[in-house]
C-alpha cells in the first residue's frame, strides 16, 4: 500500500471552490441562522424554533432579507410521501423499507444542485474521469451514492456506460431527471450483489462514509471488488475527520430564477468529543426567494482515509493510494481526499 504525499491547500471541494468561512464553532444547539419563526405562506420546515433569537448576530447582514419565512413542521413531513415519521436521530426520516434517510438527500433532493451546483466538482470528476482512462479499458462505471447524477452524466459524455445507486428515492428521482430512466436504481451500498460487472466503481463526496462501522465497510468494500472485473478499480472520495476545520463554511449560490446569491448554504464539521474518526455534519439551506430553509446534522462514520485504505486491503484491493486532492497530491492534511485502487487481473479485456 504506498501513500502520495503532498499539500494541504484544496483540502475540501466546496471550501475550495465557492465557500467561505463563517464563525467559528458551529454549536450543535444553536443554529448559525437567522430565520424569522413564523408560519404562513411559506413551505420551508424547520425542527428548532428556539434557535432563532440565540444566533441571529453570528450572521453578516447580508445574509439574508427579512421577508425570508419559515414555519415549523414535525421532522419527518416527506414530500416523497415514503417516509413514516421520525426517528430516534434528529433530522432522519425513515422510508417504507426501514431505512434511515438523511433529509437533505430525500426531501430537500430537488434542491440539492441548488445548493451545491454540480461546477462545484468540476475539478474532482475531471480528476476521476482521468484516473478511469488512465486504466486503460473500456469503462462501464458504477457510481456508488450517486445522488443526482452529475458525475454520471459527465462519464456518459465521455463515451462511458454508466449505472448508479443511491439509498435515497429523491436523489434517484433527480438522477432519472438527468440521466433517463433504467440507468439508476434506489439501493443501498450495503445491498450491492453483482459480480464481475463493472470497469470501475466510483463513490464520491464522502457516500463511503455513511458505513457505520469498518466491519460493515470492509463488507462493502468487499462488495465493490466482486462487482469489478478483473483489472478494475475504485476511486473514493472520504472524509477524514482529524482534519476537519473549526470554520463554519458558507456558499452563496444563485436562485433558481437566476437571482444572485439567493441561496445560502452553511455546513460545518466537527470530531464530536473522544472520537478519532467520526464526524458530525451541519447543513443549513435557505433559499430566499422560495422562502424555504432546512437543518440538517448527521454523523459521518469511519472518517479516516488510512483505516479506510486499510479496509481496501483487507477487501482484496491492491496498489492503493491516497491523494490529498484531485491535484494528485499525496495525502498529508486534506480533510476530503481520494483513494484509488485497483483489483487484480484484467490486462485490456473488454
Ligand atoms: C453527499 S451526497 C453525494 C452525492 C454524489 N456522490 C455527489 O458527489 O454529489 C451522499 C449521497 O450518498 C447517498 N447515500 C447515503 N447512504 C447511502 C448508502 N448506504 N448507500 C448508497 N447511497 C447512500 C445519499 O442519499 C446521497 O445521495
């Protein structure tokens, strides 16, 4: 297993692209945003009113105008109509199947481009699609988490065949929009059972950290090398939580009219207290024009690229290398960098 060395600077697609840096100190309890907590005509939800009057002033003015409304609804309202109500996490919903899903990649779906626009990875699919030619085969790829099919529908331009999965219903629905129908399916990486299908496997923006455990990423990863033919490979984009920063980070996006820096998206990332590798994940969305916001915390599991490749190894990968970013870098201080591996054999087969 060799590691590349290299710098720190991109350390974090968005924070790298877009994002700006907020106040320090994200606090679980107290929500960095300053939403006006009244009902009406607005279709936003939100699942703490209280939060409101305690953080107004950790925002710039400029962060949003004061006709922006919300009203307050139960965690677990679905606009899908598949989930059943809430859960014991905060902002989970559960669909029909039982399984957990994170609001802002089911419900808040079909804005999910409109915070975090597919330019954004520009850099990172480049770099991905690069990697995939450079193994030298012709390329049927999964995308593993897909979400709403921007990698997949970069791949397909570039003479690719392409499939995708995602545990969410919304995200495939978004994909389908992009991709056609019959190219993605709602499943969960846990769920994979192909064999000897795929040139190459992709899962990006930190999907593989949705494994709660290494015992169950090992499985997965087990999973991805019987899917890949012989000579294929795996790039995966993870979080590693030792590097996370303090800083809150902000984007300001256009609307969906086109209305500069109509949408706002905070997130932030932080070890919660005596674990190495977890991370817990906060997102705000707003956007001003549809008068709508959400929060969203989540935790990240298994969020250490040098356990993760250790994982690889014990999946049956060979040649594993981590990259600090899609520079090629080697991994020294990135808090989102890319694994890449290959499975044995192949030698050009079709
Ligand atoms: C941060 S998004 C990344 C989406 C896409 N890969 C990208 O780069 O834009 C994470 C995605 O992983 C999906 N996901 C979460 N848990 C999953 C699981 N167990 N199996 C498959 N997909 C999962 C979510 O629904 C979401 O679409």
């Amino acid at each position: 297993m060799s590691y590349v060395r290299g710098d720190w600077a991109l350390r974090f697609r968005a924070a790298a692209s877009t994002g700006r840096t907020l106040a320090s100190g994200l606090d679980a309890g107290r929500l960095p945003c300053r939403f006006l907590p009244c009902a009406g005509e607005a279709t936003g939800v939100h699942s703490s009113p209280g939060a409101y009057a305690a953080t107004r002033s950790r925002l710039p003015r400029s962060a949003g105008g004061q006709g922006t409304r919300m009203e307050h609804a139960p965690v677990g309202r679905c606009g899908s109509g598949t989930c059943c109500g809430a859960t014991n996490r905060r902002s989970l919903h559960r669909h029909a199947c039982g399984i957990a899903i994170m609001r802002l990649f089911d419900e808040f779906a079909h804005r999910y481009d409109l915070h975090t626009p597919p330019v954004h990875y520009q850099h990172d699919h480049d770099f991905v699609l690069e990697t995939l030619r450079s193994w030298s085969m012709p390329c049927h790829v999964l995308d593993v988490g897909c979400g709403t099919g921007a990698f997949l529908e970069k791949a397909l331009r570039n003479g690719m065949h392409v499939r995708g999965v995602d545990a969410s219903p919304g995200m495939v629905r978004e994909a389908e929009k992009r991709l056609g129908r019959d190219v993605v399916r709602v499943q969960r990486m846990q769920e994979l059972e192909e064999q000897s299908t795929y040139h190459a496997i992709v899962s990006l923006s930190w999907t593989i950290n949705y494994c709660e455990s290494y015992t169950e990423l090992v499985d997965v990863l087990h999973r991805f090398y019987q899917a890949l033919r012989p000579g294929g490979g795996v790039v995966l984009q993870i979080a590693h939580a030792k590097h996370a920063p303090v800083e809150v980070m902000e984007d300001r996006e256009p609307g969906p009219g086109g209305q500069p820096e109509d949408v706002l998206f905070l997130y932030g990332f932080r070890r919660p207290p005596n674990q190495l590798d977890e991370l817990e994940a906060q997102y705000v969305y707003a956007c001003k024009s549809l008068g709508e916001m959400m929060h969203e915390k989540h935790l990240l599991h298994v969020a250490d690229a040098r356990a993760v490749a250790s994982c690889a190894q014990k999946a049956g990968f060979k040649d594993i290398q981590l990259f600090d970013s899609f520079q090629r870098n080697a991994f020294s201080g990135a808090l989102s960098p890319f694994l890449v591996a290959r499975k044995s054999g192949g030698g050009g087969e079709t």
